[in-house]
C-alpha cells in the first residue's frame, strides 16, 4: 500500500537542513519481555529561537464554504486565506489565518488558538526579523475531543524562500541514572501536529548514550572523520546504555514522567543490536536474505518519489564505486510497481541491489516508515549505524569505510 509522503526540510540562514521524507501515517515496534525500571522526572523548556526542529510547512489556501459560514472576521478583511497548524485524530483543528485590510497590501496573521473559528478575536502574529527568517511566537490552547486540554508554546515562522513554517517550541528535560552515572535526557514533540507526549513515534526521544554530556540530534562525521550517530532512541525498542539494555516503556501524555525499563532484548532493528531477518525481492526477481550476506551491508529504505533519497544518490553512489567488493548496498524501495522503480532507475542510476516493496521488512526496520533511513551491518550481522535523512549519508559512508578489509 502507499501512503501520502510529506518532505521536511527547513531553511535557516540559507541552510537547508536535509530532514527526510515521512508518511502521513505511523505504525509502533512491538513491546519486548522486560525487568526493572527507572523514572525519569521531566521539566519544560521553551526554545523561541528560529529552531529548525520540529519544523514543517504549513499551506495557506482559501477556506471552505463551511468553514467561511462558521469563522468569524475582522471587518474589511479581503483575500482571506487559511491554514490548520494543529490538526490530528482526537484534536480540535486550530487554523492560522491571513489577509489584507484597506489600504494596504500587507499581509495580516492571526491565529484561532482555541479551535473555535474566531479569527477576529484571535491571536494577530508579531513577526521578530532573523536572518533570512520572520518568527512569531504564541501560546495555543490545544483540546483534545476527550476533554483533554493543554496550553503549549509555539511558532509560525516566514522565510525568505517563500513558505511558511510552524512548529512546537517546547521540549523536555531530564537526567536517567545508571550504574552510578548520569545520562541527559531531552524529549520533543515529533511534528507540529502533535501537542501531546506519547511514548510512540509522534514523540523524540534523545538520551545521552556516549555519557560525553552532549545530545547529538542527527549524525555527523567528527572532525577526525569518526561518524557520530543520532543519540535517538525510539519507544519499545532497545538501545544500549550503561552496558545494558533498555528500552522507553512509557511516558505521560503532559510530559513529567518517563518509564525507562531494561530488556533482554537482543535482536533488534537499532544499532549495536543483532539485526532481524530481512529478506527482500529484487527487480531481477531473486531473493535476498540479509542472514547470507559475506561483506558489510549498507541498508536502505528509499522512495522515488523522495526528494532527500535523491540529494543523498551521489554520495551513495560514490560510496558503493569505492567499496566495491566489500560492500552490498541494498536499497528496498516504498514502491511495489517494478515497473516505475525502473524507469525511475533508468534517469536515477544506484549502484545498488534494488528490491521492491517488502512489507514485514518495512515493519520491522522502519516502522514509522521515514525515508531514506540507513542500516550499517557488519559481517557478524550486527547493525553498527542507524541515520535517517540525506544528511547522514557522510556519517554513514564513515562508518562503512571503518568496517571495511582495508581499514582495519
């Protein structure tokens, strides 16, 4: 089945940050036999800098008979458009307006903070200049249709690149204790749509796991050229910390408390865990089994309708040309159609096995089914890197070259 895909980037000081490209729908990892736990106490910090985390577009448009017959507006207002900010199963949809007053082409921003079509009581946005960026910061009064309600901080921003952004400006703060040390713990909100913590793919969990006092948010190459990877870890399924297992059990919707237990999981698709089995087909129609590899295998799960799988081909394509005949790039696509794999690959060269659409390869390695997201697994069948997006193919090159005959 194919899902609607949206792409996430954000341009901050004339850097675009290379996200990845995401469903529109979400699936969770199974939960795992586990033993003791540890409560981690959480405090909110709000961060109104022009932050690209948690960044994603909004589209204005203009409203619906429906919605004209129920919003209310200033008086004079013209070329009135509208945008939902905060929109998802069991959540009242609040929307972002903008228009025009007489006497003026200037643009006007106005949310309904409460979800109650009232734009003309609503909240005006204040635009602060940044480099190459506008930010307006606000409060929202976010309900739930349970009756739940929760008031969060939060941002509209205009860049110079001609689109708008939103995001939830709150994150979470901790310390997990193990074995006598200390681990920084930080918690977001995945996407703007989410305003309520879960301990599920809607919400990012980062940990400390070096123990060097720093969070790396996305993988990178350290200046000695070591790859560093992303310190996320993802609900229900294991990470390494301390020398031992664990795993997020739970977390409370308001965001004050997380369950971190340990686990005797061992098979898992994260890093430093042995990898599951993963058999795929390939265009030629063969069979490839993961369990039967003989070199490194770097993993990849790509679109064609992906733009950030396309910034990343180069690099790929220059790594697999380097390591040929120590490396198998497999790339399993979202696609199920050979046919438009191919005449994609006919215009997009990869140097790679590809294989079709595989659906309990995509549950198990990619759940929430981000793209392009990299495995690195070495000859014991042992995943050594995890990064997701264009820009942690530098990091993943790294590492492949590290496992290589040549670098050791």
């Amino acid at each position: 089945m194919k899902h609607p895909r949206t792409c996430t980037a954000a341009v901050i000081s004339k850097i675009t940050l290379l996200v990845a490209c995401l469903p529109q729908i979400a699936s969770g990892q199974s939960s795992v036999r586990t033993v003791p736990a540890v409560i981690v106490r959480l405090d909110r910090v709000v961060d109104s800098s022009p932050s690209p985390l948690g960044l994603s577009n909004i589209f204005f448009a203009p409203p619906s008979p429906e919605i004209q017959r129920a919003m209310r507006r200033g008086e004079g207002w013209t070329g009135i458009e509208i945008a939902d900010i905060v929109d998802g199963d069991g959540l009242r949809t609040i929307y972002a307006a903008r228009f025009k007053v007489p006497g003026t082409d200037q643009m006007h921003y106005v949310v309904d903070t409460a979800g109650n079509l009232d734009f003309a009581h609503g909240q005006s946005l204040t635009f602060q200049p940044w480099p190459h960026i506008e930010v307006a910061n606000l409060s929202l009064d976010v309900h739930t249709t349970r009756g739940t309600h929760r008031r969060i901080p939060y941002q509209v921003s205009r860049s110079d690149d001609g689109y708008t952004y939103a995001r939830i400006t709150e994150y979470l703060t901790g310390r997990m204790r193990v074995a006598g040390k200390d681990y920084a713990v930080k918690i977001r909100g995945a996407y703007r749509e989410d305003p309520f913590y879960t301990p599920g793919p809607g919400t990012v969990f980062l940990i400390d796991l070096d123990g060097n006092g720093e969070i790396a948010e996305k993988p990178s190459v350290t200046r000695d050229g070591a790859p560093a990877a992303a310190e996320q870890v993802m609900a229900r399924t294991p990470f390494m910390l301390g020398k031992q297992a664990w795993e997020v059990a739970d977390l409370d919707s308001m965001g004050s408390r997380l369950v971190v237990r340990q686990t005797k999981t061992r098979v898992a698709a994260v890093e430093d865990f042995e990898a599951p089995q993963l058999v795929a087909t390939t265009l030629n129609g063969r069979k490839y089994q993961l369990s039967k590899r003989s070199d490194v295998v770097l993993v990849e799960f790509w679109s064609v309708s992906c733009g950030f799988c396309e910034k990343a081909r180069p690099a790929a394509n220059e790594l697999a040309d380097a390591e040929r005949g120590k490396l198998t790039w497999l790339a399993i696509a979202h696609e199920t159609d050979r046919a438009e794999i191919e005449r994609f690959l006919a215009a997009h060269p990869m140097n790679a096995t590809v294989a079709l659409y595989d659906s309990a390869a995509w549950t198990t390695y990619n759940p929430t089914g981000v793209t392009p997201l990299f495995f690195v697994v070495d000859k014991k069948g042992v995943i050594r890197f995890r990064g997701a997006g264009a820009s942690a193919i530098d990091a993943v090159a790294a590492k492949v070259k590290m496992l290589s005959p040549v670098a050791r």
